[in-house]
C-alpha cells in the first residue's frame, strides 16, 4: 500500500504519472490530505521512478478538470482524480462524457463548487487601503473567506482587474500580493491580522447605494449568493439594512420612471448632458448584463468640438481594463491608420456602439483568457442612447462606423459593409458617414494580401471622411 500527500495540483500530478507508470491499481493507495495533517503511517513503499518507455496520453479536458478539482478542501479529490485518471487510461478513453457515471458526477460538482467559489470571490473580495512599506506607495489589502484553495486560480483575475495597484488578498490557507509585476503566494493567514481601516470604504458604500436595486432584492436569495459570513469583509453591506427599510420606495420610484418604456440606457442618462457627465453616468448603467462581468463602462474619448467621430463596436479586454477606447491592438492599427491618412487622433472622437466589455473566458494555463464576444441586438438597442446622446453633443461634420456593429447601428441591420464600404451617406447627425473595415477585422484576416487591401481601404475611407470635414 502507498501512503501518500499531496499538497497541490502539481505535486498530486507529478505523484500520479509516477504511479500510473508503474502501474499502480487506485486501491493501492490511500491518498492523505493537506500537509497540515499528519500522515499516520509510514509509507512501506517508496514512490516508482517514472517510466520512460510508458507514456501516457490522457485527454485535455482532464486535465483541466483536475486543475480546478485540486482545489476542492476535502481529502476525496485526490482518490477520486486518480481513479478518474486510471480509468480514462484503461479502457475508458470517453469516460467524462458519461454524467451518469458516479466518478463523473462527484468531479462534475466539485469542479461546479469549486467555480462558484472563485466567482465569489472575485465579486465578493474588498480592498482596504494601508500604510505601504515604500513610501509614496499605496498598497491594498483583502482578506477573504473562500470555501475552497482558490486562490490560485482568482488570482490572475485581480492581477488584470487592479494591475496598477500594489495589493495583496489574505485567506486562512493562503495568499497572494500582487507587486505590479508578478504574483507572489504565500501561506494563510488569521483574519486578525488584516487591516481594519480603510480610506476607500465610505467612497465604496455610496457607490454601492446608487446601483443597489430594490426591485431585484430576494433577501433568501441574497444571503445565497452573497453569504453571510463575507459580509464583516464587505463595507456596503452595513448599508443593507437601511436600504432595504427604503426598497418599497425606491421600488416605486423605479416603477414610475420605466414604465411604459424599454429597457434602455435612456433611464441612466443625466439631466445635465455634457461629456462629463455622460461619462460618469455610464458608470452606473445596469441596462443590460453586460455591466455585470466587465470591469467598467468604456466611454468615449476626444474633444466636444471634434468634426470627425470614429465609431467601433465594443471596448476590448485591454480598453476594459484602462478605461478607454481604442487603446490595444486595434487601437494601435488605427493610430497608424490614421497617421496614415494625415489624421491626428487627438482631432477626433472615438467611442463604441457598446460601452462595456463583452466576453467568454477560456482557460489559460493557470489563468483565463477573456475573448471578445460579439455583442447582440438587445444589447446594442439598450446602449444606444449613449451613443445617440454623444454625437448629439458633438454633431460632427463626418462619422466613420468601423465595422458592421456600428454600421448596422447607424444604418440598420440590413447594411452590409461588404457592399457598401466607403460610400458617403446621409444620417441623422451628419451628411458624410461612412462605414469602413474595423481593424480588428484586419488583425484576424490569415491572408496577407487581403489583410494588406483591407488597410489600404480603411485608410482611404478614413482620409476621405476627413476630406470633407
Ligand atoms: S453595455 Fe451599455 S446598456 Fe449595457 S450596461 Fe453597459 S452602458 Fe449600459
């Protein structure tokens, strides 16, 4: 019999392949916990070498699985991956396709428990600030209660969302700090020992009041989602009570300013419309869903007096980060594009048809990536309004649609830039509009030629628009 620990996915992955080269039958080992836990036996057998003439091959989506199922705190996880493993390499090649099979329905939840947990943590984590050991620095502290060891696999995402902030994020197993550059793990700590000040928290509760929806409350369904042992370590959840007292209220209120109306953004534009205070009030739009995954609205840019808007279609992974459009690998084609066709970028105006960030995740190594995702009709027509309040604002001499999503916006869904590419056409806010390549198109196109016709096209249209500004 082996006696065996392992303390993380790597190590638990490193014994397997040893053992499954020997050959070693699941029965034949039992699997300690954490290395908090002592193990009680001696191991009578020492650990196969690894076989270099067997090699073994098991299907990708294992592996994934057993990335996030390593994370799950319970001792089974690691007999369960094993078994899991040896079956899929003995005959059971399909093996997780079958949901009926118990090893396949008990990895299933874990990994589902083990998802969850890491989405909470991403929407439940609140920094406070502290004295940094630098001076002039400001650094940022979490502490945060996960159910399972995530924080490996929530870390990435912090790192992305808060990149200029030197912070670290505290649970009792481990904990990270992020220096700007990398991220450093370490061991757990007490929720003692996380700061209790926080200069940020009072700006963090009125945010929190002014996107606190009453017509959405389930009180059940909130201590569900948002469990009850997180909220010490979430400022606006004092606020909770009180704004509850208020609901019906605001309720009302809600009720008396929508009905009658779709849901748009037109119910978050502000009295007062000029850029700034579009720009804020975007913040706290919640007129689709899209609000809720990504890390901000991504307004648009430039000068009020600008005589030529540019119009794309969403912010990207990297404009969603910064807060501004235009500013990753497209947004780099198009500076160059526009140098090109004699045009400086601090001229014009650049916005979206969509402000925030649409996305699906896919697994990146130890991370995710977030990849683009087109956004759809229903949430282009609930964005619109924001659109429409900035070129009445601007009221340029030319817009330029780069794309079909801002082109079928402006123009209607049977536009099709394929036919109708670089035509001068009459809108509501202009006589000169026209609808070009967008250069992430360009970016994504594998034949060169082509690519490289694309670009010739994009800047004549751009150089055209500004001839008749
Ligand atoms: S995408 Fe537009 S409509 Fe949807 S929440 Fe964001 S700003 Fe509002």
């Amino acid at each position: 019999m082996f006696f065996l620990q392992a303390d993380d996915y790597h190590q638990w992955r490193d014994h397997a392949r040893r053992l499954l080269s020997a050959e070693v039958p699941p029965a034949e080992i039992h699997w300690n916990s954490d290395s908090s836990q002592q193990v009680l036996f001696a191991d009578p057998r020492p650990l196969p070498e690894c076989s270099a003439s067997r090699k073994v091959n098991v299907p990708k989506a294992f592996l994934e699985w057993a990335e996030i199922v390593a994370c799950y705190c319970s001792d089974r996880r690691w007999q369960l991956l094993y078994r899991t493993l040896w079956r899929l390499t003995h005959g059971e090649r399909n093996l997780l396709e079958i949901v009926t099979d118990d090893d396949v329905h008990q990895l299933g939840q874990m990994k589902k428990m083990v998802t969850r947990d890491v989405h909470k943590m991403k929407a439940f984590v609140r920094f406070r600030k502290v004295e940094a050991a630098a001076p002039a620095q400001e650094a940022y502290v979490a502490w945060h209660r996960p159910d399972h060891r995530i924080v490996r696999l929530a870390a990435p995402f912090f790192s992305r969302r808060f990149k200029e902030m030197h912070w670290t994020i505290l649970t009792p197993l481990e904990s990270v700090t992020w220096n700007q550059k990398e991220l450093v793990y370490g061991p757990g700590v007490p929720a003692s020992e996380a700061p209790q000040d926080d200069a940020l928290e009072d700006l963090w509760k009125t945010y929190y009041a002014s996107i606190f929806n009453p017509a959405r409350i389930k009180v059940s369904m909130m201590k569900r989602e948002m469990p009850v042992r997180h909220w010490p370590t979430m400022p606006e959840t004092e606020l909770i009570p009180d704004l509850l007292r208020e609901a019906s209220q605001r309720v009302d209120r809600m009720v008396d300013s929508t009905e009658g109306f779709a849901k748009t953004a037109a119910h978050y534009l502000p009295d007062q419309k000029d850029l700034a205070s579009l720009r804020s009030a975007a913040q706290s739009c919640r007129a689709c869903d899209l609000c809720q995954h990504a890390t901000q609205a991504v307004f648009g840019e430039g000068r009020r007096q600008a005589s030529l808007v540019l119009i794309g279609e969403q912010p990207g992974d990297q404009e969603d980060l910064e807060g501004r459009p235009f500013v990753g690998p497209a947004g780099q084609l198009l500076d160059s594009a526009l140098a090109t066709a004699g045009i400086n970028r601090d001229d014009v105006y650049v916005t979206n048809v969509v402000k925030h960030f649409k996305f699906t995740e896919q697994p990146l190594n130890r991370g995710k990536r977030r990849l683009h995702k087109k956004p759809n009709s229903r949430e282009i027509y609930a964005c619109r309004p924001w659109l429409e309040a900035e070129l009445d604002l601007i009221r340029p001499q030319a817009i330029v649609c780069l794309g079909a999503t801002p082109a079928q916006a402006i123009f209607g869904r049977d536009f099709r830039v394929s036919h109708s590419r670089g035509q001068l056409l009459r809108t509501d806010w202009c006589n000169h509009t026209i609808a070009t390549w967008h250069p992430a198109a360009l970016l994504r196109m594998p034949n060169a030629e082509r690519r490289a016709e694309m670009l010739d096209a994009l800047i004549a249209d751009l150089a055209s628009a500004a001839a008749v500004t």
